[in-house]
C-alpha cells in the first residue's frame, strides 16, 4: 500500500503523522487527474466531453451524482470529479449484452467483484434468468411484461415490494408510487431508507417539515457553518464552490467528524487558474474535532451547556422573544442540559471541555449559522435524537426560519429527496391519498408498508414473495448480507430495472428478469419527440433535465415507458389510467403531478427549466410550524450517545466508509485517494495506539466478527490492518463489503435507517484465510 508522506501546512497540524493520509487539498490537479483516469478507464466514449459540458447547466442534463443545489449562474465547468466519473461511467462504449450472458453462468459471475460485473458495460437488451441453464437468455419486451403482469395478478399484493433507487426522476417515481398504489399496496422502500430516512422523520416531528430549509442564497449570508458527520470532499464535492466562497468572506467552520476527510480540511479549486497554478488553497475548517463515532449527542449537548452559562453571565445569548412565540419544550431540555456532567459529556464526545467552550463562544458571537449534517448523525440508533440535539441547537439563538441560518442535511442520490415529494413512500400518512383516490378512480391502500429493513426481513423470511427494483442495487446495499444474500433465489418474482450489471442480479433463481433502461444523459424520444426530465435537488429545488447522447442500444426503453409496459400487463383497465398516452408526452406527467401536489407544482411545465431551478418552498422559512404543538419542538435524548451499545471490553464500534472511487454501491476504481489510501478494499482502520492496547500490528491479517448478541454469526474476514487517524473505540471498513456486519435490527429507532456508522464488532486474527477480494473475470 501506498503511504503519502504528511506535507508540512497549516491545516495538517492535528494529523497523526504516523498514519497515511492525502497531503494535498480536495481538487486541484489531483481531481483533474483522476477524472482522466476515469476516462481512459471506462472507455468513454468521445462524446462524454459534452454531455459534460452542459451537466448541471439550464436545458442540459442534471447529474446522476450527489443531489448538490445547481446555480442559477453556472460555472464554466458545472461538474464535479464524482459527477464527472459518473456520466463518464453511465457513457462507457463497453457493452453488456446477450453474448456476454451466453458465455458466463450466474453462478460464475456471483465470484466477480463487484466493479467487475459493473465494468462489463451497458445492458443493450432485456434478458429473463433460465434456471435449467444457469444463464440470462435474452428475451423480448412484449414476452418480459407479459410474464411479469402475469405473475404480479396471481400474487398478493401486500407480498410484493417496489423499491425504487433515487436517482429515477419525479416523472418516472410518480407513475413508480401510482403502479403500486394501483396494484394494492404501499410497499415503496427507496434508498432514503438507508440514509436520510432518519432526516425526514426527526424533521418533520421536530419542525414540522420534512427537508432541510436552507438555500443557496442563506450561504451567501451565513457567518458560521456547523457541520456534522457529512464528507463533503468525497461525496459532494460542487458544496465546496459554495463553502470556498463563504469562507473567503468570512464566514466560520466548525466541523464535526470522526474521520478528518480532506475535503473539510482544504481546497484549490480545478477552475480557479490562480490556484491551480500556485497550488494555493482555501482552507475549509477553522477548528476541526474529530468526535466519536455516536458522540455528537453529547458534543452539542457541551456546546448548550456552555451556552446556558454564558446566557447566565451576560444575559444576551440566547434568542428571548423566538424561544417563547416559536418554540415548545425548552423547560425540560434545559433542565436535563444543566443537570448534565461534564465527565460524562467528555466520555460520550471524545472532546474536551475546553474545545466545546471555543465552539460555543464562537456559536455565541454569530448571528447567521447553519447546521449542516450527513450520514454521520443519521445511521446510529440514536441518529434522530443526534438530529434533534441539532436543531436544539439552532432554536437556542433563532437560527431557524430567517435568511443565513437553518438545517441543512446532504442527500446522496439526485433525486432521492424528490422520490418522496412525488409519493413513494411506506407511510401512507404522507402522500394525499383521497386526491389520488379522485384522480384515478381507485381505493388506494391504507395500510403502512415496509421499509427497506422490513423489505429484506421479509426476503428473509419468505414473506416477501415478488421483489421489482427500479435501478440501484438494493441486494449489496443492505445490511446483514450474509444472511440474506442466499434468500434472493427463493423468490418468485424478481424484476431489475438496470443500467450495468451489478450483485443484485446475480443473487436470483427461477423468476428473474433484467430489464435495461436509457440513463439520464441519452436522448429520450417518445412517439418520435424528445423527452425531459424533472429532479428535486437538497435544496428544494426542481430543475429540468434533457438528455442528448445517442442510446447505448437501440433495444433500451426509458423507466416511464417500462413502468407503462408493467403496470398495463399487471392492472386491470381503468378509463382513468393511461399509461401509454401519458409517456408519450412527460408533460402529461407533469400535469398529473401538478394536480397531486397543487401547492408545491404550479405552473410545473412552464417553470422547470427555470435557471437555477423553482423552489417548493418550505413552511419553516416563515416560521410556519406544522407540528404537534403548532411550534419547533426542544427535545431531550435518551443518552448522551447515539450507539445502541457501549464500545469497550474488547468491542470496537464499526464505521462504514465509502472511497473516493466510489458512488454508494458503485466501485470505479480501488483508490481512496483523499484518504492516503492506495491498496484494495479488504482493509480495516484502526488508531495506532488502539492497535497496539489491542496487542496486534499493522499490516496484520484480521477479521471483524459481530458483538451484536442475537444468535446469528456475522465474520469478515481477509481484512488488513492499517494504522489510521481515528478516536479510539473505533474502526472503520468500507461499504458495502463490511454491511456483512451490520445487523438487520440494529437501526434508528425512530425510523428504521440501518446503523452503518455504529456496529459492534470485535476483532480477531483471521485464521481462516479467506480470500481478499472475490474472484476477477476470466
């Protein structure tokens, strides 16, 4: 493994330097650098360079990346490195079609690593799994549908699932929510569940909406940014345009985060010719705190403590008249805060009294700040009550409601926040049902359906009988997955709506189809005239989104035209559903949509390629409260820690990581470069001195075994030892190959998001000499 040494700046000097991290700042010619690679890499074809010149731009294509706001004044180059290996991934010239299947059985490609499968190429055309073969063979449209409606009328609804990944477009997760709905039931998991699941649940009980209530104009106001727990280098690297620009203003950063990622550290900026040529940049954080895993609870519940008792010196700290016209349960939080000790506080934290005085001093003096949060604080079992000690936070001076402050969570997915405006959701509670029901004709379910933790639980089980994925590649993304993995070929139904091949559509038996779709930035014409999409950013924003490439394949159909070909093999007729007539023109969509969501979707053809998109705005922004209590709710956790167990005695909590050669469950390459890391990704990180109390040495071959005490036995094992700046009481491995360690029970409580940043585990000399990686292709 590469080791890079530590360069002598600033913003290194809380580094171990005895442990390998990336010298250099996020961007800058390392970014450019590895943005080629991927071109050569992926064997892209010529025409991605401008696909990639109008990406993020108005009337061009909104990237399938991270779900970063687009400005209405663009860059000149409007992408970022991740957004740039995406397109170029999604534009490969490979291709995956019938002879590739005809060469390989499925049990052979079960042995590919994953970035394998995925290097394959584009799917070209639809394929059914032929059991007595072992192979995909290839298959028509008309003969996919017509099994699959088949099969879904003699199945009870309630056994089917439709998930949906989040980067199908409101139009496509519009008719996704109606098939279902239509069909008989509200099982709609998406990949919220496994992230921000918990930001919209804590949110809306908390504030009384369920998304962030910034946008990008409170960036340009606000003095001081708290971020917790969101990388922001690797995972949405467009942010640091923003934050480069707040910091050259003024504005404060504090962050908050186990791991020092690079892009919260530092920054040159790939379109600013000044700093590319001098190699100087922007640093990013003015005090960076690397808290424990499950200890932001406590760490804010410092910074309030302090607060209070500067409000008892002075008298003018915190926001008097908004506590009292705004806010409700302030008498008890503070009770419980004043009640707290210190030793406790510091335990649960990592941090020093100290640090969290300066934090607080900082917060007390700063009229405009944002809480800006990721994964870090949703997947722990306390993840929503690590939420709700943030907004606790922001309501103590009034940074809720008013321009340069609020709370502001990082999705992942593009549109994985605009899935769940549009209706796909489990909670019926939720979506308007009776408009639906008058719109339609129909009697629409009622009763709750299930998460993507009930979705594998009843994979599991058995219960779930029909499982239909609209993209993503749900089978490697969920936890405990050396359980499930081998109750995948039990089903008798299972549909892969897909763009590569990928471990979902290996783990099958009897029943499975691959239906391949356009990706984004290819032209989609129906009934011979070119189609746009629509896309809700973090920020509330709706942006319009046409793509121009020529198909991978002439076979492909777009996911509206597949949903249409399921749904009208599947329903019976209804005057009132047209599927067809409503793909040929997405406009008509957009008009059903409209009708469904009035408030939020006026004049929705007309506004959607407004530049920088149209905001549906949010009740919050006018201190509009709809809550319980009419106001924003103060609430006192549980615990001090958001961990559903206590490390120590030879437990060691588990974080998952993604690379930086990585988007979720898609593996480009097996670099780590913004963590120092080049090597492959059976690895685990761990201090130097917890290596050392645990009596074991770097380079050492180990195996991470679950203490999660329900009976069932969870090991990872091939895995390297690497010294690594992290607190003690942890260690960290990547996602998704260590998801194997992660119970399926073990999730927040309050809105069943898996804990991948809180996992017991135990080490232990790996004996077995398991393989590092799965096999490659031959």
């Amino acid at each position: 493994m590469k080791q890079y040494e530590p360069a002598p700046s600033e913003p290194e000097r809380d580094q171990n330097p005895d442990t390998p991290f990336y010298p250099h700042p996020t961007g800058g010619w390392g970014s450019v650098r590895s943005v080629l690679r991927q071109l050569g890499t992926a064997t892209a074809s010529p025409a991605v360079l401008d696909t990639l010149w109008h990406q993020n731009k108005p009337r061009g294509h909104m990237c399938t990346s991270c779900a970063w706001a687009k400005p209405a004044s663009p860059h000149v180059v409007e992408f970022c490195e991740n957004g740039a290996k995406a397109t170029i991934w999604d534009h490969t010239r490979d291709r995956c079609g019938p002879a590739f299947f005809a060469k390989h059985t499925v049990t052979e490609l079960r042995d590919w690593r994953d970035h394998d499968l995925e290097m394959q190429g584009r799917l070209t055309h639809p394929m059914r799994y032929d059991a007595a073969s072992d192979h995909y063979v290839e298959t028509s449209w008309e003969e996919a549908f017509t099994a699959i409606g088949t099969k879904l009328r003699v199945l009870d609804p309630k056994s089917t699932v439709f998930y949906a990944s989040g980067r199908a477009s409101l139009e496509t997760s519009y008719l996704w929510a109606l098939f279902a709905r239509l069909y008989g039931h509200n099982n709609l998991p998406d990949s919220s569940n496994m992230c921000h699941e918990t930001t919209s649940v804590a949110l809306k009980q908390k504030i009384g909406s369920p998304v962030g209530t910034c946008v990008l104009e409170d960036f340009e106001t606000c003095d001081l940014l708290l971020f917790f727990g969101q990388n922001t280098g690797a995972n949405s690297p467009r942010f640091l345009h923003t934050l480069q620009q707040a910091r050259r203003r003024g504005c404060k950063v504090i962050t908050f985060n186990p791991v020092r990622e690079r892009g919260l550290i530092e920054f040159i900026n790939p379109q600013n010719p000044a700093q590319m040529l001098t190699g100087s940049s922007t640093q990013i954080s003015d005090i960076y705190l690397q808290v424990k895993p499950g200890g932001d609870i406590a760490a804010i519940a410092g910074i309030a403590k302090h607060l209070f008792a500067l409000e008892d010196e002075t008298g003018s700290v915190l926001d008097a008249q908004f506590l009292t016209e705004h806010t409700s349960g302030r008498s008890e939080y503070e009770a419980w805060l004043r009640g707290l000790d210190w030793d406790a506080i510091e335990a649960s934290s990592g941090l020093s009294s100290a640090d969290l005085m300066q934090v607080a001093k900082i917060y007390a003096t700063s009229e405009r700040v944002i809480g800006v949060f990721g994964m870090g604080l949703t997947q722990h079992v306390g993840g929503a009550q690590s939420i709700g000690m943030l907004i606790n936070l922001l309501l103590m001076r009034g940074n809720m409601g008013r321009p340069g402050a609020g709370i502001c969570p990082v999705r992942g997915h593009s549109n994985v926040q605009g899935q769940r405006t549009v209706g796909i959701s489990e909670k019926p509670d939720l979506v308007p049902l009776d408009i639906l029901a008058r719109q339609f004709g129909f009697e629409p379910p009622r009763e709750e359906g299930m998460t993507s933790v009930d979705a594998a639980q009843g994979v599991l089980d058995g219960s779930v009988k029909a499982f239909l994925s609209l993209g993503g590649n749900f089978a490697r993304a969920i936890p405990d997955q050396g359980r499930t993995d081998p109750a995948w070929s039990q089903l008798e139904l299972n549909v892969q709506v897909a763009t590569k091949l990928n471990r979902s559509h290996v783990l099958v038996g009897d029943g499975a189809w691959l239906l391949p779709c356009l990706v984004r930035g290819e032209e989609d014409r129906q009934a011979n005239v070119p189609q746009a999409v629509s896309l809700e950013d973090s920020l509330s924003h709706i942006h319009g989104s046409i793509g121009r490439r020529k198909p991978a394949s002439d076979s492909l159909r777009s996911e509206p035209a597949i949903i249409a070909g399921l749904a009208t093999a599947t329903l019976p007729e209804n005057p009132k559903v047209r599927c067809h007539q409503w793909v040929s023109d997405y406009g008509q969509i957009r008009e059903l949509i409209a009708d469904t969501y009035p408030e939020l979707f006026q004049d929705y053809n007309d506004r959607m390629f407004q530049p920088g998109g149209f905001y549906k705005g949010n009740p919050v922004r006018d201190r509009t409260w709809k809550t319980a209590s009419g106001k924003a709710e103060f609430t006192t956790p549980d615990s001090l820690s958001a961990l559903g167990t206590k490390p120590g005695g030879g437990v060691y909590t588990l974080m998952t990581l993604r690379s930086n050669d990585q988007f979720n469950t898609t593996i480009y390459g097996y670099r780590d470069r913004l963590r120092g890391l080049d090597t492959d990704r059976m690895i685990v990180l761990m201090s130097p001195a917890e290596i050392t109390a645990a009596g074991l040495r770097e380079g050492q071959e180990v195996a991470l075994v679950s203490a999660h005490d329900d009976g069932h036995s969870r090991r990872l094992g091939g895995l390297r030892l690497i010294a690594y700046d992290l607190p003690m009481g942890c260690v960290a491995a990547y996602y998704p190959e260590s998801n194997v360690l992660v119970p399926l029970e073990l999730y927040d409580t309050a809105s069943k998001t898996p804990a991948f940043k809180g996992a017991p585990v135990r080490l232990e000399i790996d004996s077995e000499a398991l393989p590092k990686e799965p096999k490659a292709p031959r």
